[in-house]
C-alpha cells in the first residue's frame, strides 16, 4: 500500500516511525510546508517524492492513501480534497476546528465510499484498551474519570519546541481527546455539557487554562482540566474510577489505585498507539471496511464540542 503523509513535522514524524513498521507499506510521498526542512525528513525515511503542495501528491498514481498530520485549520478542507481525489484519508485529532466542517467530511466520506479514519490514539493506547476490555467483559462499570491535560506551553510552539504557523486549542483539539474517550468508555451518548475558561491569552487569542464537566446516558461523569500554563509535571493523566476498582493511564502506562502497574505489554501487537492506529487504517483499507475511529463514530465527540464553544461564548 503506497501512503503519502503530509506534515512533515512532530507528529509526521511519529507517523513515519510507526508505518515503518508494518509490513507492506510504502511511503511514496510527503508534503511539508518547506521544501529544504521536509526534504531533509524525506530523506531520513527514504521517501522519493517531496512537495509543499498536496494536489501534486492527490495527482500521483502511486497514492492509494494519504495521512494528514498538518495544522488543524486545514483538515476538513484537505480531507473532502484527499476524498474527493480517490484517495482514502487518515486525519490527524481534530477532524476539523468546527462543527459543520466535520459534517462535511462525514458527508465527502459517504459520497466516496472510501475510508475516513480519525487518528483519536486513546482509543488505541494499549492501557485504555486494556480498561476497556474489563468494561465490554462486564468486570468495570466506569462511574467516574478524572482527567488532566497539561502542558506548559505560553508561546505558539510545538511538540518539538519549534515555532508554530498556527494556533493550538485546548478545547478542539486536547479536550477531543477525553470527550471521545470518555463517551467510548461509557459505551453511551453525553447528555450533559458544560465548561468553564481562564482569561485569553493577549497575544494567542484563546484560553490557557479550562474545565469540563460531561455526564453520559449511563450516569458516568468526566471531570477535565486542561492547561498550557502547567509548569510540570507535562502530558495527559486518566483516572478510571469503578465499581471494582480504580486505574491510572498515562499514555501506554497503567497502575491500579495503589499504583502497582499493570502489564499491558499483550494486549496488541505494539505498545506504540500510533502504530495502531495506523495499522487499523491499512486494516481497513485492505478489508474493505469501516475503521474503528472511523468520521462516523467519532462525529458526536465534535457535536459536543461544539455546544461546549457556544456556552463558553455566552459567558461573560
């Protein structure tokens, strides 16, 4: 299967790292935003054809599909392109920056009748696998998480530390993360909503700090903090707390509520959940099937934010 990956930059390159790593797989083509930085990448993974611009690679007949991991104001757009060119597309979390463009690329989905797979890694991570595996075996009813999303992160840079051409958002993109999760867990719909920010940033334009409260048809609630004001310690901590027990996920790490861990290392083929999802994307392209985190099943996560950014602008 030939891919063409588009970003070339911290989480293009976690993709790179992780498609190398499934057998059958060809990356055939990268799209940067500079030609000198993104051929430099290119090279590191052995990648032939290199452009800035993503049309030139939809054009190619060695795209079967393409993975986009570029700014998030452009993922709809470059989604219903990636669709609309015959390709099957890989959207990097979040779908879109808004509700309707995420409807229009459920909607470029159904008229191409390919696949459209969103890249909501916890979904994936092996600990929240794990979890959910109790949860379907009827061994954990999930009454309660509680989790953390903080980073320290005052100025508009990214993972690696490098400036950014775009702005970041706790609630669209970091809070999309848990919002999902936390519904999937569930296994019901959020019924209830409701957020709170801190003061914008003056030069950013957007919170640095917020909370969200969400309780699911089951009765389950979810408390989120989230930050870029966060001093330390860095990253995105979930406490699952049940009927039976409590667990502590911290990306592919699990320990119960004493803190002993749990051995997560056999629940799939990798402990990276990049890799996973990326190997459930080329799944479902070569079986002809709808991906697990497929635009469909992700869309209510992206209703909800939605209602959570209209009560936060009726806030004083």
């Amino acid at each position: 299967m030939n891919i063409c990956l588009a970003g070339a930059g911290a989480f293009g390159i976690k993709h790179l790292e992780a498609l190398a790593a499934i057998d059958g797989v060809r990356v055939t083509s990268l799209v940067g935003r500079t030609r000198e930085a993104t051929a430099e990448v290119a090279r590191r993974f052995g990648i032939d054809h290199v452009t800035t611009d993503l049309a030139e690679s939809l054009a190619r007949a060695d795209v079967d599909a393409v993975i986009l991991a570029t700014p998030t104001p452009l993922h709809a757009r470059q989604a219903i392109a990636c669709l609309a060119a015959g390709k099957h597309v890989q959207v990097e979390i979040p779908l879109a920056d808004s509700l309707a463009g995420a409807e229009a690329v459920l909607a470029a989905q159904r008229a191409s009748g390919k696949v459209a797979m969103v890249g909501h890694t916890r979904r994936f991570n092996p600990s929240h696998q794990w979890v959910r595996r109790k949860i379907v075996a009827d061994e954990f009813h999930l009454q309660q998480m509680d989790v953390q999303t903080y980073f320290f992160r005052r100025r508009n840079i990214n993972a690696l530390g490098q400036p950014r051409s775009w702005t970041d958002h706790l609630l669209w993109h970091h809070a999309a993360h848990t919002v999902d999760l936390f519904a999937y867990q569930a296994r019901s719909e959020i019924v209830t909503a409701h957020a709170v920010q801190g003061p914008l940033h003056p030069e950013l334009g957007i919170a640095m700090d917020m909370s969200i409260q969400l309780k699911s048809t089951s009765g389950a609630i979810c408390t989120l903090s989230l930050s870029f004001n966060n001093d330390g310690p860095l990253g995105t901590f979930f406490r699952y707390i049940g009927d039976s027990g409590t667990y502590i996920a911290r990306y592919d790490d699990l320990v119960d509520g004493k803190d002993q861990k749990i051995d997560v290392s056999k629940v799939d083929v990798s402990m990276n959940g990049i890799e996973l999802q990326d190997r459930e994307f080329v799944a479902a392209i070569r079986e002809g099937r709808e991906p697990h985190a497929s635009v469909a099943q992700v869309l209510p996560c992206y209703r909800t934010l939605a209602k959570l950014e209209r009560d936060l602008a009726a806030q004083p």
